[in-house]
C-alpha cells in the first residue's frame, strides 16, 4: 500500500549497518494531528538511506511510504506484532499549495479527490426510522433535561 504525508522534518538519525547485506536509516517527523502534534517514526533502507542527505532537521517535506506489520515471537513465547514505515521517496512539500496541517491526506490538500455517492435510504432498501416521540413537559417528568 501506498500512503503520503507531508510533515517538518523533526529528527534525523545516523545510518544503521545491520549486517553486511542490510542497512537502515530512521528520521522522525513532525505532523498537525487536530490539536496535538505527532511524531511517527519512518526508516528508508538499503541505497534509500543516502536521500536523507539532501535535507536538514526543520524542512518541510512530502514523504512517500509503504505500512508493513509482521508477526515475531519474544522471549516468552508470545505472538507479538511489529509496525514499520517503510519510505522509498522524500521530496520538499510544494508551497503553492495552501497549508492547512502537515499530516492532511495529499489528495485532499489538492482537492483531486472523489467524493463518496450520496445514497437515499430509500434507494438502498432501507426503512424510515419512526419520529422520535415528543417529550412531555409535565410535571410527572422528573429528569431534569
């Protein structure tokens, strides 16, 4: 699968030398989540790890990515789950387009997005819900809303 996200580059780290066939390289960004701020670890491996080299911690950038999780068994013998964010391609975000929070869907910053069909409930074999009865404003109503 592929996913895209832009984000502040908030962390660079040293390249990692596995073993001989294997290296790795981890940064962290930073993204606009609503309120808060995230900051999802990424790595890039094998020749990938020397597109790091063409930034610096605080660039804006648009990174492009692949999710993969697979199962290892620890120590004692349970079934534990391991997530990585596998990015093949960096690239400085475009300014031209209208900051609205780093870690907004690219296709929906552009608006190059296909909304979802409306459907009539009707239409799709779907019942009318009855009208929620009316309340009475009695004084036999004892809650208070």
């Amino acid at each position: 699968m592929r996913f895209e996200v832009d984000g502040k580059l908030h962390k660079v780290f040293d390249t990692q030398e596995i073993n001989e066939r294997f290296r790795k390289r981890e940064f962290v960004l930073e993204i606009q989540d609503g309120a808060y701020m995230s900051y999802p670890k990424f790595e890039l491996t094998q020749n990938a790890v020397s597109i790091l080299d063409n930034f610096k911690e605080g660039d804006i950038v648009h990174v492009t990515f692949g999710l993969s999780g697979r199962p290892y068994t620890n120590k004692e013998g349970q079934e534990m789950y391991f997530t990585s964010l596998r990015s093949w391609r960096i690239e400085y975000a475009q300014m031209n387009q209208p900051q609205q929070g780093y870690g907004q869907n690219p296709q929906q910053q552009s608006g190059n997005y296909q909304q979802q069909p409306q459907v009539n409930s009707q239409q799709a074999g779907y019942s009318q819900a009855p009208p929620a009865p009316q309340q009475s404003q009695g004084a036999d109503d004892d809650l208070p809303f």
